[in-house]
C-alpha cells in the first residue's frame, strides 16, 4: 500500500505569531498608548501547500505580519483588542478569496497613567499624566476572535473569547479547607484559616455574531452598528473587560472561601449574571501554597492559625530514582528560600536515597533551622553542612535529608 492511500491531509493552518505592536494615538497633547502581541492564523484551500509543494495559494507570514502592522497602523479600533481583532480577521478572510477563517489572538500588556501633582504649593491635586505611563501588573488582557467566511464572503460571522492570564492574588486569611476526603492515603491536614494565593486565568465566551463584510475596494474598513455594537457585546469589550476584573479581584477578596472551587464557581456565575452577551466562563486558579514554618525546635507557636506570621513559598519538583520500584519514596524536593538562599539554578537535584531535602543558604543559619524542623515526626534524619554525599549529588551544600525508616531511602542514608 502506498503512502498516500495510508494517510491523508485532514486539517491545516497556519500563521504569524508573536508579533509586537506599540501604538500610539494622539489627541493633542493628550495621548494613548496600546502594547499587543498578536497571533493570525489562516485556514482554507491551502492543502496543495503541504500536499504538493505548491506554494501559489500561501499567503506569507511575513505578508500576515505587515497586514498587522498596517492595520494596526490606520485601522479606528486599535485602542479596542476585541474591535482590532475583529477588523484584522476580517479583512484577512475578505482579501484572500482562497481563505475562509482567520483566528486572531491579542495579548494586551497593561500601561497605566502615572499620577502626578499640579498645582501651587499648598493646593496641589494629583491628576493623571497625558502622556506618561507605567506598568502596572503582569497580569494580561487576552482575546481570541475566529472570522469564519465558509458560508460565503458576505455572511461572516465572529466568535469571540476574551479574558485574562496570569493575575496574581493573595489574601491571608479567609480561606479555609476542611471536610475532605480522609482515607490511608491522606496526609494534608484541615484547616479552618490560611493563606490563599493564585495565578488566575479568566476566559469568558460571547455568543457568535454577523459581522458586515467590507464594501470597500481593498476590504480595510470594517465597522459594527445596531445591535451587534451595543453595550456588553464584544465590540464594546472594555465594559465587559472591567466588569470581568472588578468581579474576579471582589469576589476574592470578600469570599470566605470553603475551598478555591467554590470561590471559583462564585466568580463565574456572577460574570454571567451581570453580562448577557456572555454564554460561558471558565477559570483556572491553581493554588500558590504557602505552608508554615515549624518554629518548635526554638519555642515559638507558627502553626497555630493566629499565631502564624512566617510561611514559605513551596516549590515541588518530581524526580525518578530508578533504585526505587515500589514508589515508597515521597519524590518531592522542598526549597526554603530566603533573601540569602543560593540561585534557583544552583540547586541540585537530591542523591538518590534521599526522598526529600530542603536545603539553605551558609549564610542563613536560621533558614537551615526552619528547613529541618520542616522534616515529618518519626523519620530518619541527617543534617549537617561538612559532610556531602559520596556521588557528589548535592556537592557540599548544605542540606537537611530524610527518609521512612525501613525504606531503600533510609538504607541509602544509612551509608553516607
């Protein structure tokens, strides 16, 4: 049988990503500025490209790029993600007879107006600067439009998603997590008051909609009126973006939280409550732990939840000892860090034997002391900052090390 009756091109699409814009519109002296990276992807009749090598019905990604860079250059809505989106996908299906859906995904960067105080001495007012600006948050305004024109060039419709990444949230206290299940493999212990901290990812979904095709020459001008441009719907996204933020960052703060997934599950029914253009939401808010110090070993209560005001930031990394077969081993490294601690890149994976180490800075004796009363009651033990493992798994840091009494770990221990 030969090959091209074994398989066969099912899908294809392809594009520019990452392409960088900064813009700048004036009004006056007063100025605004957006920062985007935007991705256009193209699908169509393009199959004879992957096929046949036939490169006469690919639209380059360069020329996507500079199409980008022109619109974002003269099109009306580049201060609106979901509006450039929209006008860009647009006219991509409508220049290109051969091309039938454009997806199109903005990341919007946040700038701010930096205060500033006018005035005469003694009756300053702070005011907003018209054209200074500062990055205020990581956090990203996300849109994702797909223009689909395979019913035809003049009945093309949008679907629009749009949200937020990487919003980091903390709060310290509550939050609480209690009533789960408990059986043999159950370790975490309840809690009734603790840190609550998360990167969100928001995404909320309109409801599809026709978008006019361009009855211009060169198929640039693309714009939306009546129903479809009302308040709510993706064309007026700045409500819907605030709305969505103000919700996300309130229902947080104010939630006394039985677990993320309630607080997750009150965010989102309140984003479609208040937006009626808005069919679905969904969240990510994976848990940032942050899990008290043991201060036992030198007479001071950390755990308990009023008493608690130092806490370490965990991170866990899986690692495979070969030497293990049964998985008896807890595989996970627990890194205190401190302003004094070595570099993340510094830090080396554990010798084998060695289920669980925390390790800390020379410099940070205090840290050490912290990082060893981290170890489980009833373990074997050894912490010393001289001694190092014979493979050189962990050089001559300074370490703390356990395993269960009776495992392969705890022989491997034994032996150093």
């Amino acid at each position: 049988m030969s090959a091209s009756t074994e398989s066969y091109l099912s899908h294809a699409r392809y594009g520019k990503d990452k392409v960088r814009v900064f813009r700048v519109v004036r009004e006056g002296s007063f100025h605004h500025v957006v920062e985007y990276n935007v991705c256009a992807l193209l699908e169509g009749e393009i199959d004879v490209s992957y096929t046949k090598a036939d490169n006469s019905v690919v639209v380059a990604t360069d020329s996507i790029k500079n199409i980008t860079y022109y619109l974002a250059k003269t099109s009306p809505h580049i201060l609106y993600p979901e509006r450039f989106a929209i006008h860009l996908g647009t006219h991509l299906v409508s220049k290109y007879a051969h091309i039938h859906k454009a997806f199109v995904t903005i990341e919007k960067l946040r700038w701010a107006r930096i205060p500033v105080k006018t005035g005469v001495a003694g009756q300053e007012e702070t005011k907003l600067h018209p054209h200074s600006f500062y990055r205020d948050g990581d956090d990203k305004r996300v849109t994702s439009v797909e223009i689909d024109a395979t019913g035809g060039k003049d009945k093309i419709t949008a679907k629009v998603t749009s949200g937020i990444s990487d919003l980091l949230v903390l709060k310290s206290t509550g939050s609480a997590f209690e009533g789960f299940v408990r059986d043999e493999y159950t370790t975490l212990v309840e809690v009734n008051d603790r840190i609550f901290s998360t990167s969100i990812d928001l995404s909320y979904v309109y409801k599809p909609f026709a978008v006019p095709a361009p009855s211009d020459e060169k198929k640039l001008v693309v714009d939306l009126t009546g129903k479809h441009a009302e308040a709510g719907t993706p064309w007026d996204g700045e409500k819907v973006a605030h709305s969505a933020r103000k919700i996300t960052l309130e229902t947080f703060a104010v939630d006394e939280s039985a677990s993320v997934q309630a607080t997750l599950y009150k965010m989102a029914q309140q984003i479609v409550a208040e937006n009626p253009y808005v069919e679905s939401v969904t969240y990510k808010l994976p848990n940032k732990h942050y899990v008290p110090v043991d201060m036992r070993y030198i007479g001071i209560d950390n755990l308990t939840p009023l008493s608690t005001v130092l806490w370490v930031l965990l991170n866990c990394v899986a690692v495979r000892t070969g030497w293990d077969q049964r998985g008896q081993l807890w595989r996970r490294f627990l890194f205190a860090f401190g302003e004094n601690a070595p570099a993340r890149d510094s830090v080396k994976h554990c010798a084998p034997g060695i289920c669980r180490c925390a390790r800390a800075s020379t410099r940070n004796a205090q840290l050490g002391r912290a990082a060893k009363s981290m170890i489980p009651t009833g373990a074997r033990t050894m912490c010393n900052g001289e001694k190092m493992f014979r493979d050189g798994g962990l050089g001559n840091a300074p370490f703390c090390a356990w395993a269960w009494p009776g495992g392969a770990a705890d022989e491997k221990l034994r032996d150093v």
